[in-house]
C-alpha cells in the first residue's frame, strides 16, 4: 500500500530546499526535518484533495468505512462525532437527545457541553465499577422504552478503560430498529477491526466511531480516525472535515499524518498475521496467570486487567512491584492494574511479566469494595457548569455544592460525577476512595 504522505515529508526532508515558512525550527533537528507545514504539494488536512485525501482513502478502505484522520486524538474525534450528531438533528428536525453509557471519557462531557447536547445517562448495574458497565441490547432497550421518544443516539464506550468490549452488533440491532444512531467510543480498539473476524465497531453495525490509532497500532501519540460507516446517512461523512475543523488546530502534526499514513502500509503488509500470532501468545500468558490464582477482568484480546485485591494486593502495590523490574504499567487504582499489549511487544517482554507476575506471593483476598454507582442530582446543564465561574475545593468541603469542571485521575480521565451535578456523600467518599484531593465547584 502506498504512503504519499510519508513519502512527501522524506523528499522534502531530503531536498535541501530552504525553508522560508513555518515552522521555526526550519527542519534542523532529526524530529524536526519531518516536520512541516502546509506548502505546495503538502495538501491540507480539512480541506484535502491531494496526498492526506489518497492517504485517508487507503485507511478507509483497511477499516470497511469513511474514515478521516485526526492529529488530536480521540478526545477530536469525539468533538467531531457530536457536532456531526448535532447538525444531523437540525436536517431532520429531531431533538439532539443523546442516551450515554455512563463510563464516558472526559473529552465526552467537553463535546457536549461545547455543543450543549442533552444527554440521558445509562447507569451501570449497581456492583460494576465506575469504569465498566455490561451494558446490552436488552439494557438499551429497555432505556430507550422508558424514554418519551426514542433519542437521536446511543454513545456507549467499547472497550472501556478496562478491557471490557459491549455486544455492539446486539445493541446496533436495537438502536436502529428505533431509529437511533449509535455511536461508539472504540479509542482503545483500533485493532479490533484485524482480528479474524472483525470485532470493530463499524463491522458490528456501529454508526460513527473513534479509534485512537495511537493506543494499539504504531502510530504516534495523538494520530486517530473519525470512523463513518458507508450505512449510515450519507450526510455525517459528507460533513466529517467541517466537524474535524471546528475544534482541530490549523497547524495539525505533520509527523502524526505521516505515521498514520505509514500505519496503513504496516497493516496492510501482514500485520493481521502478526497480530492473531500475538494474540494467541497473549491468550497463553492469561491462561497461565489464571492457573496461578490471579483473577482477570474484561475479554479485550490485548489488554491485561487484574483484580488485584483478589490476589491480595491493592491495584498500586503491584504497579510499583512491576516497576521494580522495569514494567510500566498502562493504569492503575486500588482495584486494578491494566497492561496494554500490542505485537511491537518483544517476546522478552512477555516472558518477563510472565516471570515477574508468577513470582509475587498470593496473599490473602483483599475483601474492601470499591464505592457503588453514584447518579448524585443534576442541578445545571453540563454546558451551564463548565462555562461557569468555579473555586478549588477539597471534597470534604465540596459537600452540596455543584460541580463544574470533570474530576478525573488522568488516566483514566473517566469522570466519577459528571459536571453541573450536586456534590453528596457518596460523591466525597469515591473522591477519597481514588485518591482526588481537589474539586472544582461552581462559585
Ligand atoms: C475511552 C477513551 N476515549 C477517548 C480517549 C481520548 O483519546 P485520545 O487520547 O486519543 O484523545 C481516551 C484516552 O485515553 C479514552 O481512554
């Protein structure tokens, strides 16, 4: 597959031409020689009709969908998606109501509240944690009949932070036969779609979707996809690059366009096989650290959660304990630790976690639970608080007052109350739970 941005940013580097435009440091530097902006030939990623267009088009045509690039990030891609779903409800003459799974990243409640969209919260079941909800078709159903009318979408998060992935095809099938958009936030399952069969959410019967390319391919930080399906109505991909250049910068990375555009010749060059081979060795490691009493959450083939309390230890104690050996783990609090895997992982790697993990004495089950669902009372519209003159507070003294902006540990930057909500005891307890020593509160 060919890569014209990649190999446009290389002739240039390569060219001697001297650089009488941004950016400043004129390509002096080994980072920075790549690194360019929009000159002649470079095309222009809101606007494109030349190399970043052929790019995106051979990136659609890997993922089965209208895809578009973003250099921001997921956290773009979602800002983008809800405007899209915003414009699409003033063409059809709909409320721009949106039912959303709970377990939201923070860029959600931002994109909402930029857009002042209405959402209706889906809760998880009463023992799940913050992070996870179960959701299915049946739960969604059942919210969208206790709804007056049926929202314009469903916003749901598959994976989740911990691995988790939702029956999508099952929860497709319902949205659509109400007439509902579903919308999936897949930042952590790019790779889902080269699985055999596709688990990605565009090949389930998902609407649009994100997928932070940087999180499972090789791509640099901040390079992800704006997914549309070719079912859905004609008019979100016909204003995807409008929605992406509301909220995107004017000067996007160069060097991000052009490791999306090379990820599209990885995976066309065999990466499906590499990843069903790691996959398998992945399977094995989880197998092996069940049999030796770890307990695992989720079923996202690449990730890595233990429930660490069960084996013993807070999530925390055994992220400093990998640390020791020299394993950085992706995330952790006092239940979980999560480790994200992908095939440019070594089977040393492998073989070390597996030795380390097996090393550590199992102690006895930790029996504390983490805090229930908390659904405090909504007092302001999310828009109403994040616009909102706010003070730092600790929680003890946040009691009653109403939230303005998210309070999320980052990561996982999942909000444990939502902004515009009022502050009550449960609120203060899972703040300290997690270890959240600052609130911001309206004034
Ligand atoms: C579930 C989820 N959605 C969206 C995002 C935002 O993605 P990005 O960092 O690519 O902007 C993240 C980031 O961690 C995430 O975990």
């Amino acid at each position: 597959m060919k890569t014209p941005i990649y190999d446009f940013v290389t002739r240039y580097a390569e060219s001697g031409a001297s650089r009488m435009h941004m950016p400043g440091h004129k390509g002096i530097g080994e980072i920075e020689r790549f690194d360019i902006t929009e000159v002649f030939g470079a095309d222009s990623l809101y606007e494109a009709n030349g190399i970043i267009r052929e790019s995106e088009k051979y990136a659609g045509e890997l993922f089965g969908a209208d895809t578009f690039y973003s250099a921001e990030g997921s956290s773009l891609s979602i800002r983008a998606m809800m405007y899209l779903v915003s414009l699409f409800s003033k063409t059809n003459g709909r409320p721009c109501k949106v039912l959303a799974a709970r377990n939201v990243h923070k860029s959600f409640v931002y994109a909402v509240g930029l857009l002042d969209i209405d959402v209706e919260w889906l809760l998880p079941n009463e023992n799940e944690s913050y992070l996870s909800s179960s959701l299915d078709g049946a739960f969604v159903e059942r919210a969208l009949l206790a709804m007056d009318e049926p929202p314009l979408a469903v916003y749901v998060t598959s994976p989740d932070y911990l691995g988790r992935t939702l029956p999508i095809a099952d929860i497709a099938e319902v949205c659509h036969r109400y007439g509902t958009l579903l919308l999936v936030d897949n930042a952590h399952g790019a790779y889902l779609k080269f699985l055999n069969p596709s688990r990605h959410p565009i090949d389930l019967g998902a609407d649009i979707c994100c997928d932070s390319a940087h999180k499972t391919l090789p791509v640099l930080t901040g390079g992800a996809y704006l997914h549309i399906s070719r079912a859905a109505p004609a008019y979100l991909s016909e204003n995807a690059k409008r929605a992406l250049a509301l909220f995107g910068s004017t000067s996007p990375s160069y060097l991000i366009l052009a490791s999306l555009d090379r990820a599209n010749a990885y995976i066309a060059g065999g990466y499906r096989e590499r990843l069903a081979e790691f996959s398998a060795k992945v399977d094995r490691l989880k197998s092996e650290i069940l049999n030796n009493g770890y307990a695992l959450f989720g079923d996202e083939p690449l990730k890595l959660t233990l429930l660490t309390k069960k084996y013993g230890y807070l999530g925390y104690e055994l992220a400093e304990r990998l640390m020791l050996d020299g394993i950085v783990c992706e995330f952790c609090d006092p239940d979980h630790l999560v480790l994200m895997l992908t095939p440019e992982n070594t089977d040393e790697d492998i073989s070390k976690l597996k030795r380390v993990l097996l090393s550590i004495e199992r102690r006895e089950e930790i029996a504390t639970m983490p805090p229930k669902t908390i659904m405090p009372m909504r007092k302001v519209s999310v828009r109403e608080a994040l616009l909102s003159a706010c003070v730092s507070v600790s929680p003890r003294d946040a009691a009653g007052r109403v939230l303005a902006s998210v309070t999320v540990g980052c990561p996982p930057a999942v909000p444990i109350i939502i902004s515009g909500e009022v502050i009550d005891d449960d609120c203060i307890s899972a703040f300290e739970y997690y270890g959240i020593d600052e609130v911001n509160v309206i004034c």
